[in-house]
C-alpha cells in the first residue's frame, strides 16, 4: 500500500506560524565577519605557469616575459541560506491480524487499545517528536501513530477469510492450456468440424455461459466439466465419441475435456484473502509520516567573472550560524547582500508558513578573492582575473591565444 495517494496532510500548529512572522523582523547581535587575503604577483605568476601547462598554444617562457602591472585586489560574496523543515501527515493502513494476536498485544477491548480516547482523526499527528537521523539531510520516516489500533473486519473478503480465485473466477476450472481448450492432441482436426446434429455447437459459441478470463464456454454436467464443443461435451451429449475418433486422439491432460482444475485454487474456486491471511479480521491504524526537507538558496554578487567560474572556485567562509530561525545579515559592508540575506529569509518562510514546521535554519557567507590583473608582453598589453582560494586564472577576453603567451 502506498501511503502518498491517501495521506492527510497535519497543518502545523498556530504559535509555529507566529514564531515564523517573528523571525524576519528585529536584530541579530553583533556579529563578525572574515576576510580575504589579497592575492601577491608570485602567486599569479605560479597560476599562469600552471595555467599555461593545461593549453598547448600558451608557451610558458611567455609567462616569465610578462609584465605583471597593478593589481586591484577584492572579492565576490556568496550567500548561502539552508531551511531544514517538517511536513505531517497521516495515512489508513490495515494488517492481517487475528483477535487473537490483538488481544494478547492490546490486551482487551476489541474496539482497541486501552489508551486509544477514539479515533484518529482526533489525535494531532504534531503531538509526537519525530527527530531526524541528521539535521540538514532530506529525509522520510515513516511509523505508526500512537492509540490509533483498532480491530476491525476485512473489507475485502467481508469477514469471510476468502476471495473468489481471480484466474478461474471462482469456478474451479480453468481452459486446457496444452490444447487451448480444444480437447485434442496437437495435430489432430477438431471434431466440431463435422457439425452434429444433436450437438449442433461450434467451441465457444456458447458464450453466455464462458468466462472473459479463459474465454472458454464451460458446461456443467453430472460431476463433470467441459469445455463446449470438445469431444467429452460431444460424447455427453450423443452418447459415442465423435466420428472416427479414439482415445488416443485425445488431448492426454484433460482427456478430451478441454478444461483442468484451476492451478492457482486447486479447483477450490476459492483462495485465501491476502488482506486478511484468512482471519477475516484486519487491524487498522494510522500511519504518521514525517518528510524532512531541505530548501536551500543562495546569492553572489555580481563580478567580471562569469557566475559559473566563480561558483567553481575554492571560497573561504567569513561567517556562519545556525539557529531554530535566524536572522536577515543586516550589517555586511556589501547592501546587496544584505538585502538578499532578508529577501531570501522572508521567501523561505512565506513558503513554508502554514504547511510545515521551521527545525532550523542557517546561513553562511563566503568570499571568493578576485584580482584584476594588468600585464603587458612585448607591445601587446591587456588585463585577466585571478580567483579563488585556488588561484584561478580568466581572460576575459581570449583573443589568438598563441599571440598573448
Ligand atoms: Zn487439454
Ligand atoms: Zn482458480
Ligand atoms: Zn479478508
């Protein structure tokens, strides 16, 4: 049974939601943030030579030629904010129990636990605490809400413990499968081919008493069942086997019947209810099913460097916190990031506000060190970026590359 088609989603309680409208107005305390260090010539020298190695057409006698001119150090921020969330809800589920077993783990009433106050639709799926294996990690936990076992009768087979067989549809025969019904050995012409006069039946014409599951027509006579049309139905009718027909022309696993008993119920008609295991009595309880999830956002400042380059380089952490909700970064030297930091806190609490629960949140800056380079070679001169903690290395412009280094 799937427990996503028929779960009822718990709303979180109201103080949860005032707690979320609190969070995005009034200060945080004091906090401080780290900085980068400048990057040095021999630094970005070491990078080209490095860089020069990866291209074919950068010739590494170029780098030491170069004149490295002024550096205009600085540095690109990235915002990062992480809600870790709850979301509830509740779903029906039934086992195969029998009262027995009930009793002897619930111990009395057959109406249900003794702690159970009714049913569950009256106990709030927000009442139990539910921790995570690990905060931050996308998670699912699925258990069985407290007090809400009941004893109960199988819807599927009304209390009676069995099903009809689904393969023969409950009538205990099914279609021949070694001649498809037909009665007789493989090779051998069909008697129906000859019509009759006291049969006057053509296989399966009889449809009205066949079954869509075989679609073989099957007729009842005496202890015997046969397929409509095969010799035994020829012979049960008239008396004598078709003409010109022996035994040996019969099909040798339903000896001209063209049925068998139904190998899924034993000829039965009838199979074990698998909701029940037989019992004809099923426990019901409530499945409380707990989803952790992560939302995660961040913003980078903009910079000469393309984004995807700079989300690529090593960056360094200059401020971190974790808290049940934080607070907007109001006081960094950068108002663009300040300014991201509340936009993106009141966005993830709009969108979890109502439908799940805030367990933490955090958010972190880290700074990515840039430099704009000058050099010049020969008489050509122009400019690159050096960045990262790993000492990148981008020309924004690549022009013939081989008449640059
Ligand atoms: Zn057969
Ligand atoms: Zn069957
Ligand atoms: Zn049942």
């Amino acid at each position: 049974m799937s427990a996503a088609d028929k779960a009822v989603v718990a709303l979180p309680l109201p103080d949860d939601t005032e707690k979320h409208k609190q969070s995005v107005v009034g200060m945080a305390n004091k906090r401080y943030f780290d900085d980068v260090l400048p990057f040095r010539e021999e630094e970005i020298r070491e990078a080209l030579k490095r860089e020069a190695k990866k291209h074919r057409w950068w010739k590494e006698s170029a780098v030491k030629k170069m004149q490295i001119g002024e550096l205009e150090n600085g540095s690109c921020t990235q915002y990062v904010l992480e809600s870790y969330t709850e979301a509830r809800s509740t779903s029906e589920a039934t086992e195969a129990y029998t009262l027995g077993q009930y009793l002897d783990r619930y111990g009395y009433t057959r109406e249900g636990h003794g702690d159970n106050l009714g049913s569950s639709s009256q106990q709030n799926p927000w009442d139990y605490e539910v921790l995570p294996g690990m905060m931050f990690v996308e998670q699912t936990r699925v258990m069985e809400l407290p007090g809400s076992s009941r004893m109960g009768s199988c819807a599927s087979c009304n209390a009676e413990g069995n099903t009809h067989c689904f393969h023969c549809r409950g009538n205990g025969q099914d279609k021949c499968g070694f001649c498809r019904g037909t009665g007789m050995k493989s090779g051998v012409a069909h008697p129906a081919v000859y019509t009759h006069p006291m049969v006057a039946s053509f296989p399966h014409a009889d449809l009205s008493r066949g079954y869509s599951s075989s679609s073989t027509a099957m007729v009842r006579h005496g202890n015997n069942t046969y397929g409509v049309g095969t010799p035994m139905y020829f012979m049960s009718k008239t008396g004598v086997p078709p003409p010109g027909m022996g035994t040996h022309d019969l099909c040798y696993m339903c000896h001209g019947r063209g049925v068998r008993e139904c190998t899924y119920c034993k000829g039965g008609g009838k199979k074990v209810c698998s909701t029940c295991g037989g019992s004809g009595s099923v426990r019901t309880f409530s499945k409380l099913i707990v989803q952790f999830e992560l939302e995660k956002s961040d913003y980078i400042t903009p910079c000469e460097i393309p984004e995807h380059l700079i989300r690529q380089a090593e960056s360094k952490e200059i401020f971190m916190e974790t808290a049940n909700y934080v607070r907007p970064i109001s006081k960094f030297h950068v108002k663009e990031v300040n300014d991201n930091s509340r936009l993106l806190c009141v966005k993830h609490l709009e969108r979890v506000m109502g439908k799940s629960r805030v367990i933490q949140q955090r958010h972190a800056l880290y700074a990515i060190p840039t430099c704009r380079v000058k050099f010049t070679l020969g008489n050509h001169s122009g400019e690159f970026w050096a960045y990262g903690k790993d000492t990148r290395i981008y020309f924004p412009k690549y022009p013939a590359k081989c008449t640059i280094l």
